[in-house]
C-alpha cells in the first residue's frame, strides 16, 4: 500500500504526522513495536532517511520510545 502525499509539506512530516495518528488513534498500544525503518519504508514506498526522520521527530515529541537494537515502541503520551 502507497502512501500519497501533499507537495507542499515535507515528506517527512506527513509521515509523522500519519504515525502520530496512529498511535493516537490506538492502532499501536503503549510498548508495542512499530515496524522498523525499513520496513516502513517499503510500505509507504518513501526513502527509509525519510521515515527515520519521521522517528525521531516523533521521539522528540515524546510519541516514540527507541531502543538501541529492539527497535522502536510506541509509548504513552500525556
């Protein structure tokens, strides 16, 4: 499945922005593994350095968890 984007916001952004829904809406439970970078990737077919900006500034915003290895984990906001 292809994500489609809007030309005047940055990618990278959009990908966050629809992660961010994501774990908002409860598509991911607090603790539950995202897809990796890669993978993500492939799915959104965008540039994995795209998606992991899309991670870390979502980690930045507190949404995201990363450990070194594991992966990244949605986590509990508020």
């Amino acid at each position: 499945m292809a994500w489609t984007f809007e030309s005047t916001i940055p990618i990278y952004l959009q990908a966050a922005h629809r992660i961010r829904s994501d774990i908002v809406c409860g598509r991911y439970s607090k603790n539950e593994k995202l897809p990796s970078v890669r993978e993500f990737a492939l799915t959104a077919s965008i540039n994995p350095n795209t998606i992991q900006r899309a991670y870390e500034a979502l980690e930045r915003e507190g949404y995201l968890c990363t450990v070194a290895g594991k992966g990244s984990f949605a986590a509990e906001r508020g």
